[in-house]
C-alpha cells in the first residue's frame, strides 16, 4: 500500500512476475463480490413476488422502464452490515 504514483502497483506486478504468483487486486474482488451479492437479493426478490406483468413500454425509448421493487433494495436492508 502507498501513496498514488509511488510505484507500489509496478513493484507488486514485478514481485508476481518473477515468483510467478497471481495478483490480487482487494477493490476489485470487493466490488466484485458486492455486485454478486446485490444480483442475488434482485434474483430472490423477483422470485418472491411471482409473475407479474412488466409495465408498458415507454413510448419515446421502446424500453420498458425496470421496477424499483426488483431494482432497489427494501428500506429495512442493513446495508453497512452487508459491507462489512
């Protein structure tokens, strides 16, 4: 860990190159796991619900619009708790 622009990124990638070792980038897993996790609550929330029709089509885009209660997760979610 360093400073931005102190090296520390080059240094870690030439350590991995010569002891032939896999980089582990810790944002990019974290953000990675947490994109999974959210995908996972929108599959079990949309499961929960049952069929429902979608909404009409928007008349300008042809697109129809995604629904808050599938999208957004519910207010009472824990969401420093599921961070951590």
């Amino acid at each position: 860990m360093g400073h931005r622009g102190a090296g520390t990124t080059t240094i870690i990638r030439m350590i991995c190159e010569k002891f032939k070792l896999e980089e582990f980038e810790l944002k990019n897993e974290y953000l990675k796991k947490l994109k999974e996790e959210k995908e996972k609550r929108k599959r079990a929330r949309l499961l929960n619900r049952g069929f429902r029709p979608p909404p009409p089509a928007d008349e300008e885009t042809g697109e129809v619009p995604p629904d808050p209660e599938i999208e957004d997760d519910p207010e009472d979610f824990d969401k420093e708790g599921h961070e951590r």
